[in-house]
C-alpha cells in the first residue's frame, strides 16, 4: 500500500539508492517470522515479521533469485496485502522503481521495532518452480523465501531468523529446520540464518507418511510423502529398503556427506507445479498423484529422488562462484550449469541404477530416448551447449513451440554424455585405475561437516581431473562445451561398449513417459509428438512431418483416410510400411484445415542401445553396485 503522504525524500531515495551498493542497514541482528498456514487450503499464507529498527531511511527485499531455480523467479506478484507498521502507526513506503524486490521506508523518531505483515497468495497455474501451484487443500510445500522480508546490507548469513509456523488442525509436517516442539497452537524453530531458513523448506498434508530410511554416514535419513489421499500412499513403506541403498550408494561415490541430517520431501497431487528444487538437507519433489500406485510413473521417481540428492553434494556443497546470490538480489550466473546440473543429471539416473532402482537395461533406455531426441534438435546448427546453460534463465520459461530450433536447458541430458566420456577417458588413460567416482570423491567429498558452500571456478573442475589423469581436459570441455556441434558426441557411450540404434521394438522409457504425460512420441519415425489433446507438441525440422510442413500447436484431425487416434496412426505406419505408400495427416490449424502428406514407409522407430561387438562392456562396472555396506 503507497500513502498519499509519502514523502519527497522517499521518492529521491528510491531513485538514488544503489541497491547493489552495501547501503548502511538499520543495526539487525536477528528477526522473527510467524507465518500462519492455517487457511493454505484456500492457497493463502499469512506472514508477521518482527525487526529491530533505527530511526531514519530502511530498505527491505524481497528474495529474487532463488538457488536451484537458476532465475530471477521470486513470486513477487504473489505478495500481496503488505503493510508496515511502527508504535501501531503504520508507515508509508515505495516500490523501488528500478529494482522491483525492494522496498524503501522511513522509519520514525522513536521507534526500534518494526512489524512487517502480509500475505502471500498460491497460484493455480502457471510460474516456474515455486512460485508455480504448491498447495491443495489436503497439502502444501511451504517455501520460506514466498513470505521473507529483510533488510538491505548483510548478507542473507548474517541475518538471523526465529521461525514460527501454524499448520491446519490435523496436519503432520517434516523439515530439516530443528523443532523446539509447539506452544499455543505454533510449531516452533530453532533460530537459523535467512540462508538457511530459504534452503530448509516444509511439507505439511493431512495424508502423510515419514519413512525412516535408517542411518547412513552417521546421520539419519528420511523420506517424507503427502498426498491428496490417502489411498495414493499406498506401498509407501516398499521404499525403504531402495532409498536405504540409495543413500549407501551415494555416500559410497563421495565418501562424506555434507548435512546433519537429510529429508526428501515428497508431494504427491496433480494440482502443484512437478519438479525437483535442492537443498543442503532436504529436497522438494513434486510428482503426480499416482506416482506410488502406477507402475509406469513409479519407475521415474527413483531418478527424481537420486538427481535431488545428488545436489547436496553437487550444487549446494560444492556450488559454482558465479552462482552465488548473498543477498538474494545479485544475479546468478549460469555457465557452469553442465557440471552443476549436468553432472547431476548424469548421477541422477547412475545411482538408482546401482541402488537396484533401475535395472541397466532401463537405464540404457533413458540414455538411448536422451541420445536421439538431442542429436536430433535443429538447434545445434547453432547454439552451443555453454550457451543452454548462460541462458538457462530465459530458457526455462520459453515456449514449447520452436523448441527443436531454439533448444532447451540441455545442460542437463547433453551433459551425462559429457560425463560419461570424462568417465571412460579416465579408465582409458588409466589402464581402469580411475574413474569419475575419484573425481567425485575428490571434488565433493573430503571430511565429514555440516550444510556448508565451497565455491569453485571451471578451471578448478580441469584441475582436479589433471590431478586424477593428465589430459588436455581444457580443450576437451572446449570442443564439447563451448562450440557448436551438429551431432551429439557419442564418443563416451561407444568407449563404454555401446552404440546408437533404431528398431521397431518399443523404448520403455519412452512408453513411460507417455504413459505418465498422456502424450504419444512418433519423433524418430514420422517426426513429430503428440499431447493429451490432440496437439502437435514438437516436430523434428529432419523428419518426413517437419519436411512436409507440420509445425507445433496444430491440432490432428485425420492419418491415413481415418479419424486421429494413437491406434489409427499406428495403423497407417504399418499400412504405409506393406504399401510403400505416404501418410496423409488432416489437421487443423488456428481456423484453417490443413492437408501434410509424409513421404516415410520405414514403419515404428524407436532408440535403444546395441552392444558393440568385440569391445568390453565398460558401462556393465560403471553401473555396478559401489556400496560396501547396506540392507
């Protein structure tokens, strides 16, 4: 709320005050923030914070760029209902208008506390990450950077913060913030920095269940479900064993664990936003409701699970400089996203492979639907893989449409090829005596410690691979990363004994991942995809429906003489296949009927990996179980 009485002097300060300067700060030391979920099942929050103040000009801000999420994605526009408050008058204040995450006020003669209050409004749709849906009216993830207000001048470490938190009745909850139990109605924290306090989110439902996944590396492990019911927490329990292992095998390749405890928070709802955002502690999942019930979305949750973990190491421990934000507002840097993300990635689908989640024949499944979809983008005529990752923060929210053109974060997929070739160079040059697992243990592990940051540049990356292999590793990253290659490199998935090809025998993965996104992928033979609606969702500039003119967002109504459906287009592939005849495919498009004819007769096409005859199977030992102990 602006006041008709503000003043001119605050009007000057919010043009004048150069927010990336250390503007000297009213004398904080600590803060207290009560935050009432009691109404979250009609998607609002309410929010008191309590600051010592001093007398004269304050700035407060608003988080904006939020670890993990790699964007300015604060959900400013969600904050609503803002109000200052002295000595029970309230204050005026204005809106920076060049930096919108900040807040300028004069704090009054007098006065040494100051009370923030507001509200923060969960959406339905749209929005990236958290500030996508987050609550139904069974569950929440409650993410303390939605409702955090604090001064301007220390850095986020330095601003301690009490929290408090109300649940509705009947709600159970898990954090990785230590509990100091409940009085009147309010779960109590121990008091943390505002670092920690945004890295340490909450999952609360009515249906919830909190699986003890044992101790591993001293520390205990948790995984934590909510969901919309309570019959979607079915089998739950069946995860403890493969989570225990998981845990081992993780602690196994870094050789120290770099948190006190670690909890993964897991929402199951079709109502919030799906996806995985890392902490130091924890991880926030969101997967659809009948992920632990259906067979086919259940096999994609362990890849989830494992890449979210990954990242306490790779990501939070060990975090690329220029990603650092002390205060939140200062922008995040994303060159080094293919070994931030991508190393992760490339983890995220190893692990669960050697904790028995995975068996290798899947495994080689997701590499395999990875591998053809990336070599495959028109894309890579000319954006490089460096660039996907500078502009990880426009690509997030681009468009689906001119996807196979412009490319998206492959940072993460591209990169598990980059981190397998490192691997099989490794064990290559070594006569088999290293591999990327020392590399990890290297880079990541060393002793023991709590939740802690450890920066690092690219050339430190080069080092330590030097250190482990003497190699040109500069030019290596160079040629892979930094220029332009028209076909993805391949190179490391043949050294480990493997190869690229295509048959008309279905790729599991892929029928996975139709199965849970409801879409239908004939990429790799007619050229094109489609989603639960009918829609064209992607098409392949090199494919017979991208040479015939089919483009994204055109809605099928005809293949082969027949109405659409899935059955009918796998009956003209096949009719088109005994007759050598073209496909006819009717759409419309926007107000227009449009006719495309296909010129393929080569029938379904699917990727998957073939070994390669005469060379050992090296990807058989880097998929081998690692952990000496376990259930």
């Amino acid at each position: 709320m602006i006041h008709a009485r503000t003043s001119a002097w605050l009007a000057a300060a919010a043009l004048a005050l150069p927010l990336t300067a250390k503007a000297a700060p009213a004398p904080v030391t600590s803060l207290t923030l009560k935050l009432d979920a009691s109404y979250v099942g009609q998607k609002e929050l309410h929010v008191e914070v309590e600051l010592p103040a001093a007398p004269g000009p304050l700035t407060l801000l608003y988080p904006k760029w939020i670890p993990g999420e790699h964007s300015p994605t604060g959900p400013l526009a969600n904050l609503v209902d803002l109000h200052f408050l002295a000595n029970g008058q309230e204050l005026a204040w204005q809106r920076d208008p060049v930096e919108m995450y900040a807040v300028h006020l004069e704090v009054p003669a007098g006065v040494r506390q100051l009370s923030v209050r507001a509200n923060f409004l969960y959406t339905a749709e749209g929005g990236n990450f958290t500030s996508g849906p987050g609550a139904t009216g069974s569950l929440a993830v409650i993410n303390w950077n939605a409702v955090a207000l604090y001064p301007q001048g220390p850095a986020a470490d330095a601003v301690m913060v009490t929290p408090m938190l109300r649940l509705p009745p009947g709600w159970s909850h898990a954090t990785s913030l230590e509990s100091l139990g409940e009085e009147g109605g309010w779960l109590r924290f121990a008091p943390v920095s505002l670092t920690t306090l945004i890295d340490s989110p909450v999952l609360a439902g009515a249906h919830f269940v909190d699986l003890d996944v044992g101790s591993h590396g001293g520390v205990p492990h948790h995984l934590a479900i909510a969901a919309d019911r309570a019959a979607d927490l079915a089998g739950a329990e069946e995860l403890k064993a493969p989570m225990s292992r998981l845990a081992e095998e993780a602690l196994a390749l870094f050789g120290a664990r770099h948190y006190g405890s670690y909890h993964w928070l897991l929402a199951l709802s079709d109502h919030v936003q799906h996806f995985g955002l890392e902490h130091h502690q924890s991880s926030d999942n969101r997967r659809e409701e009948e992920t632990l019930v259906e067979e086919t979305s259940r096999r994609s949750l362990p890849s989830l699970l494992a890449h979210e973990f990954v990242h306490s190491w790779n990501g939070k421990y060990r975090r690329p400089e220029p990603l650092l934000s002390p205060s939140y507002l200062e922008p995040m840097r994303g060159e080094l996203l293919w070994v931030y993300e991508g190393l992760t990635q490339h983890l995220g689908w190893l692990l669960p492979t050697r904790a028995g989640m995975w068996t290798a024949d899947y495994y080689r499944e997701q590499v395999a639907a990875s591998a053809a979809g990336l070599d495959a983008e028109d894309g890579r005529g000319w954006r490089p893989l460096d660039d996907t990752a500078v502009a990880a923060q426009v690509l997030y929210s681009s468009p689906r449409d001119g996807h196979i053109r412009r490319r998206g974060t492959d940072f993460y997929e591209e990169s598990t090829f980059l981190w397998l070739d490192v691997d099989t160079l490794l064990r290559e040059r070594s006569g088999g005596k290293v591999t990327l697992d020392d590399f990890c243990h290297r880079f990541h592990g060393g002793a023991n410690s709590e939740a802690a940051v450890k920066p690092y540049l690219r050339q430190q990356v080069i080092d330590t691979l030097n250190a482990l292999v003497p190699y040109d590793w500069t030019a290596f990253f160079a040629e892979r990363v930094d220029r332009v290659a028209l076909r993805l490199n391949l190179a490391g998935v043949e050294r480990a004994g493997w190869r690229l090809v295509f048959s008309n025998k279905p790729n599991q993965a892929m029928a996975d991942n139709e199965a849970r996104r409801k879409n239908h992928d004939w990429r790799f033979s007619l050229g094109f995809s489609i989603n639960e609606q009918g829609e064209v969702e992607e098409v392949l500039g090199r494919s017979p429906a991208g040479r015939a003119g089919m483009v994204t967002g055109a809605k099928l109504l005809g293949v082969g003489g027949h109405v659409y459906s899935p059955r009918a287009v796998e009956a003209a592939l096949a009719e088109a296949q005994a007759a050598g005849q073209a496909i006819e495919v009717i759409s419309a498009l926007g107000d227009a009927v449009v006719r495309y004819v296909l010129n393929y007769q080569e029938g379904p096409r699917y990727p998957h990996l073939e070994r390669i005859e005469g060379r050992p199977d090296v990807l058989a030992d880097i998929l081998r179980a690692h952990a000496t102990a376990g259930p």
